[in-house]
C-alpha cells in the first residue's frame, strides 16, 4: 500500500449495534468497509450499464479493487481500512434512556419510539415479564460517550487515479445516507465520515444527478438490487430536515421522529392491502411483523430499499430519507403465485409513490423551495 491514505473524522449521531464475535458493540473495520462497498456499487453501476455479471460486469469490477475470495479468482483488497483504536461500545442495557424516548401510537396500542424502531437489538419490557435487565448485556456505541475514531483508507500502488475517485464518491455518499449495525437502515448508526471536503449534508440536487434514475423504470426484473437514488419529476428521492425546520437536540427525539416517520408510511403502504400471499408492507421490507407471507417462510429477507439517517450538523440533528428503488429479488419473486406477482407489477409503483408522497408531509425534499 503506497498511495496516499484518505483520511477521515469518524463518528455517530445515533447509538450503533455493531457487533464482534461476542454480539457486543465495538468499533471495527469490516461494516465500514461493507458500507462503503454498497455506495460504492452506487457509484460504479452507471458505468457498466447496470449489469452486474459478465467480464465486464460489477461484479468482476468489485472483486478486481475489494478483493475475492473465490476459487477461480482469489485474491486480497486492493483498499484497506485502519481504525485508530476498536475500542468496545459503552451504552449498556441498564444505562439505556427508556424514559427519555416516548411512545407512539401503534394501531390499538402504543410502543415505545425505540422498540419499534429497533425490535430486535432494544428488547421490550414486556420481554423481561417485569424481571431485572438479563445480566449479558448487549452493548452500544454511544453517540454521546464522545466515542470518535480516526480512518485511514490506503490503496495498492495498482489502484488508478478513478478508482480512488470511486471510493471517494462512496463515502460522500455513505456519510450522508449510510450507517452500520443492526437496524441501520431505520436509522440506527447514523456515521458520519468527516474530511476530504465533505459538507454534513448533500448541498443540492445536483451533487446527486451522477447516482440518479428514473424511479418507475428501477424496477425491471434485472434491477433487483439497491442500484441508483430512484428521481421523479422533483428530482432526486431525498429529504433532509423537518417540515418545519427545526433541529433534534439529542437523538432521543430524533428516533421519536423516526419511528413516527416509519409508522406513518406503513400506514400508507397498508392503503393499499394485499394480495394472495403478498402485501404492500412486504414490499418495503420483509419479514414483517404479525404478516407472514407463505411462500416465503420466516427466513427469507428484502432489505428495505428506503434508508432513514440522522446527521449531526453542528447546529442539531437533522433527519435525512433516501429511496434506491428496486424490484423484489427475483429469487422471491417466482416463489410468488402469478395473481400475486401480477398484483405486484401493478401496484409497486403507486405504493412507493404514496410512501413518498406521505414522507414529504413530515420533511423537506431537497432542493425543494422552504
């Protein structure tokens, strides 16, 4: 590794389960990496025509520069990643700030902000029946410990002057949309990549035209995978802030503005019910709660294509929505009925476009007029 290292600021708006061997929170290098890899595919996709086998393919040209560990082509990353310390997470089971967080209205019920957004990592109390905190604790890294680390990422001396510039791209983008751990797509492990000219947040529409396309045209069979930010005649599908642009002091309120965000567009994806096996909230992710889908069973998974983020700007914590709209993997796809994937071909479209348009009652689209 002889070329210049990038050099980054590293840091959390909102607690991180980020798991070692042990499940439990520490600072590492292979989530980032993975993080970095999935903005990078963002990136570099345009310019091998979206096609992702083949010679020149995406993936022969992730494997060239991340490294293989195939049997026919194995070889080692030609990017490497270095982390000042791996120092463990701090915000334990008992420390955490149930009280401080709020419910929301769930249907008939109310849940706690956090568990709903979280179920999974944060345990509800009816879990624990009304007993102690279980005495293996799952830790988190705690945006507020001042937990802050230092990356360097090093390069081959084989590394070209574009494919540095590739993963440049891919941290821009990882610092405003991404975050690592468990439910990071909801927002949990907000990071922030600070260094390299990168403002906190995107600064206009047109710093996102190059990872654009055409929002009803990303979901043909062939584009089954996080591939592009979708567009529609607003421009990029982001939104960054509160309707009312106001700022979170602490990201307690931020997760309550989340889950309430969460809550509201499942609310608008139930509109439009479900099919045999199918349902529109499956579409949005899957497996989901109380709504199994048969064909699928309770281990096949789709990532939800809609990232929620929290951004620390120096003046508050900002909540920031990105959608890479994508058809349901194909795999999962022909388990289905043909009633329920015609249902799907009919309705994924306005289903997402009532999910946006539900999002911008409660945020800002960017490069939107206030």
């Amino acid at each position: 590794m002889t070329r210049t290292p990038l050099a980054y600021n590293l840091s959390f708006a909102t607690p991180a389960f980020v798991g070692d061997a042990a499940q439990q929170a520490q600072w590492r290098t292979p989530p980032i990496k993975a993080l970095i890899r999935q903005w990078w595919r963002v990136v570099k996709a345009p310019q091998v025509g979206f096609s992702v086998d083949g010679p020149d393919g995406l993936r022969e040209a992730e494997n060239n520069l991340f490294g293989s560990a195939s049997d026919n082509n194995s070889h080692q990353s030609l990017v490497k990643l270095r982390l000042k310390d791996w120092a463990a997470g701090q915000l334990s089971n008992t420390a955490w700030p149930r009280r401080e967080i709020g419910q929301i209205q769930v249907g008939q019920g109310r849940v706690r902000a956090d568990v709903y957004l979280g179920f999974g990592p944060i345990a509800p109390a009816s879990r624990n029946l009304g007993r102690p905190e279980p005495t293996v604790e799952r830790l988190a890294i705690d945006p507020q410990a001042n937990q802050r680390n230092e990356l360097s990422v090093l390069f081959a001396r084989t590394v070209t002057g574009s494919q540095i510039d590739e993963v440049r791209q891919a941290i821009r983008l990882a610092s405003w949309f991404g975050g690592i751990g468990s439910r990071s797509r909801n927002g949990w492990g907000s990071i922030t990549f600070q260094g390299n000219s990168i403002p906190r947040l995107p600064p206009s529409p047109n710093d996102l035209t190059a990872y654009c396309q055409p929002f009803r045209g990303c979901f043909t069979a062939d584009r089954d995978w996080p591939h592009a930010i979708g567009k529609d005649d607003l421009g990029p599908l982001v939104w960054v802030g509160r309707k009312d642009g106001a700022t979170f002091r602490n990201w307690r309120e931020a997760v309550f503005f989340l889950a309430t965000l969460r809550r509201d567009i499942r609310a608008a994806a139930k509109h439009f019910g479900r099919n045999e096996d199918i349902s529109a909230n499956q579409l949005i992710a899957y497996p989901v709660t109380k709504a199994n889908n048969r064909r699928w069973g309770n281990d096949e998974r789709i990532a939800g294509s809609l990232r929620l983020k929290v951004v620390e700007t120096g003046q508050g914590l900002v909540p920031v929505a990105v959608h890479l709209p994508c058809a349901v993997p194909r795999i999962l796809f022909d388990k289905l009925s043909s009633s329920d994937q015609q249902w799907i071909n009919r309705y994924q479209i306005d289903i997402w476009a009532a999910i946006h348009q539900n999002i911008g009652k409660m945020m800002n689209r960017l490069g939107a007029p206030k």
